[in-house]
C-alpha cells in the first residue's frame, strides 16, 4: 500500500473517527456497518460460483456486520455470509476499523470492493484500483457510487470525493481489462 497521497491518509484517519464517534446522528456502533453489501450478496454468490472461488476479500468491509451474524434470505436462514457462500477462506480489510486494519498480503480468488471507490480521493483512485486488481487470482467486484452522499466530513467536504459517471468508470474499466485480461470484472452502480 504505497505511492498514495497524503490526503489519502488524512481521510484513513476520518474514517477511524467516523467509526469510533459515529456521523450524521448515528452513534460509531452503528456507523459504516457494511450493511451496503446486503443487496449484493445473492449476486456475489453467482460470481464465486462462476469463478470456482475458494477466497475472497472484502475490502473495506465496514464493521463486517453480516460476516458475523445470522441473517435470512426467505425461508432459509444462514449463520453468516460465509455460510451463505459456502466459502471459509474470507479476509476482511477496513483501514478504519481497527480488527480489519491489516493489509492483505497475499493474494485472493475474488476480490469484493462496495460502495469503497468513491470514498478515494480522485487523485489516489487509480493506483487504488490498480492495487485491487493485483490482489485478485479470478475476480473483482464493484459497487460504485456516481452521486454524493448524504453526508459530509467536517471540512464540509462530500464524503464521495470521487464522482464520476457510470460512462467514465465503463471506460477506466475497459482500460483495465486490457491490463489484467485474466481477471474477470464484475462492475455495479449505485445512483
């Protein structure tokens, strides 16, 4: 984890704050829970199946909330994600949340990576994805933001300090498949 700016670092630092004392009215217990992910967990399914996947990353997993509690999804209910996958070898990375904070050093099958991109300042997200790409055998996943959010840090800053249209990302991404054909791109939009 190198060649990042310095504001990139600063907005670490944001987040182990926003994650202690909570933002927006939400106390740090219930802040950045990784609840974003729920919506996507039958299709990351799917993906690791496809892929033949036996690990993955979830990188910037938030408080990993799903990867610890019991949830269901109809009538069937599930001890955690892990058990929904029918995958054990998961590693959950968050720089802002301290259990998290170690760096993959190895590389994963799939990497998983919502609702994260947007939060990189523009001028470190490149080599952030970039990063991401070679931590991945089989797969990347991605939930990407192209509004603000609802909240804001304290300088007055949207949180989003990467906005860019889904036509924009479309493109970056093509470039990168061209630099990792081997990894197979799976690329979402929150709007």
């Amino acid at each position: 984890m190198e060649n990042y700016s310095d504001y990139y670092y600063k907005v670490i630092e944001k987040y182990k704050i926003f994650h202690k004392n909570g933002i927006k009215n939400l106390p740090g217990e219930s802040t950045f829970l990784g609840y974003s992910l729920t919506k996507w967990i039958v299709k990351i399914k799917e993906i690791i199946k496809i892929n033949n996947a036996n690990s993955i990353v979830d990188f910037g997993c938030g408080k990993a909330f799903l990867y610890s509690n019991k949830f269901k999804i109809g009538d069937n209910e599930f001890k955690n994600l892990s058990d929904f996958w029918g995958i054990e070898n998961i590693f959950l990375y968050d720089p802002g949340v301290e259990k998290f904070s170690t760096y993959p050093n190895k590389r994963f099958d799939g990497i998983i990576c919502t609702d994260v991109i947007e939060h990189i300042p523009e001028k470190d997200v490149m080599n952030f994805i970039d990063e991401l790409f070679k931590l991945s055998n089989k797969f990347i996943f991605f939930v990407i933001a192209t509004i603000p959010a609802s909240k804001y840090f304290d300088d007055g800053k949207n949180i989003h300090l990467c906005l860019k249209t889904q036509s924009d990302w479309n493109e970056i991404f093509l470039d990168l498949k061209k630099k990792y054909p081997n990894i197979n791109q799976y690329v979402y939009f929150n709007d």
